[in-house]
C-alpha cells in the first residue's frame, strides 16, 4: 500500500515515522495518523470527481481497497485511552469513510444510483440562480451523459429484478421532467443560434445516453427475473 495513488510521495515515509515514534502517546500516534488519512483523503479519487457516479471500475476499486486499509488503520486506536477530542475525531472520520465505503458498494450494485436527470434537476432547483445561470449549469453537465452511463453499465453488477425496475421508472419520469423543464428555459432565454443549436444537440445526446441507460436496466430486471 506504500505505492498507493492514494498516498501522496511526502507521506510515503509516514510508516518509517511511526516506527521511530515508539516513545509517543496514543494520542499522538493517532494525531499523525489521522492527519496522514485526511491529507490522503483530498488527493482520493471519490474526493475529486463531481460526482460519485463519474468513478470508474478501477477507481472504485482503489478507492474500495484505501477505504478498508484506513479503517483497519483506525481500528487499532479504537480500545485505546485517547482524549474525548480525539476520542470524537476518530468516531467521525470512521463515519466519514464507512459513508463513502456504502456509495461504493451501492455504485456496483444499485443501479438506481446512477440518475443523470436528478443531477441536473438539482440545478434547476438552486433558487439562488438566475435562469440563464441554471441553463449554462446544465449546459455545462449535458455533455457528461455518455460517460456517466457508460461507466454505471461497467461498474454495475446488478443482483435485485426490483432496483432495476425502480431505476427504468425513475428514469422514465426524468425524461418527462427534462423534457419540460429544458423546453421551458430555452423558451425564457434568448440564446444565440448557435448555442442553441450546441445545446439542443448535447441534450439529444443526453436523452440517447438515458434511454439506452433505461433499456439496459430492463433487461437487466428481465434476466434477474428469469433466473428466480
């Protein structure tokens, strides 16, 4: 794990540290190691995307595998006597990752997790933005669609007919809501003809990405069917 992407090259030479720190007290052993995780954590893979569903297989893999090895890491302080600030810390950075170490798990089972049309109507919602703001966000996002499909579809390992079932009806009703939503915005801003014609293409492109997303999750809930 020395070599891990996760682990940034100053923090290599963390291990050699605490061998050499054999005269510190549990508090300060867990103080390093803590501090060496979060700095970890920023430089992490499911730290830098936009969103959890842009991982691919690999990086979920490495981020499944950094997960567990900083878990086993804070195992280890969790029968010592450490300070109730301490103490507190480590109980909430354990949260923190056994959260991320759930999305991961959901993000190779539940193919309900991956829904482009809710990450784009939570740009619609943002009551702090002005129409035409909302409308660039989404033209901003549009173009992601193809990737973020094709990484559910070669992430996912689907075991349940009913979250795949529960993904097409969740998908269906965001193509009706993108549909008028989109239509109304380009109706109330004056986008010139050129944008216009970018961003209707993006969205045609977004709505092959989502149909075939849709298709593939029915058979998928047809297989797992049949196999009962």
């Amino acid at each position: 794990m020395l070599n891990s992407p996760f682990m940034h090259p100053s923090l290599r030479i963390f291990p050699v540290f605490l061998l050499l720190c054999t005269a510190c007290t549990p508090d300060q052993q867990y103080q390093m190691t803590a501090r060496a995780i979060k700095n970890q954590w920023r430089d992490a893979a499911f730290s830098k995307k936009e969103w959890p569903e842009l991982l691919t297989f690999s990086e979920i893999q490495s981020s499944e595998d950094f997960i567990q090895n900083k878990l086993r890491q804070l195992a280890n302080y969790q029968f010592k006597s450490l300070s109730a600030h301490n103490q507190a810390d480590l109980n909430t950075l354990q949260i923190a990752l056994q959260k991320v170490d759930t999305t991961l798990q959901k993000l190779r089972k539940d193919p309900t997790q991956y829904d482009f049309a809710q990450r784009l109507q939570a740009t619609f919602s943002q009551s702090d933005l002005s129409s035409d703001q909302k409308l660039r966000g989404i033209a901003r996002q549009l173009p992601l669609a193809g990737s973020y499909y094709q990484h559910a579809k070669e992430n996912l390992q689907p075991a349940d007919a009913q979250l795949c079932a529960a993904a097409v009806e969740r998908h269906v009703s965001g193509l009706t809501y993108l549909n008028r939503e989109i239509n109304l915005a380009l109706q109330q801003n004056n986008l010139p003809k050129a944008d216009r014609a970018v961003f209707q293409n993006d969205f045609n492109r977004m709505k092959l990405a989502l149909m075939d997303y849709l298709a593939w999750c029915r058979s998928q809930a047809f297989e797992l069917r049949a196999k009962e």
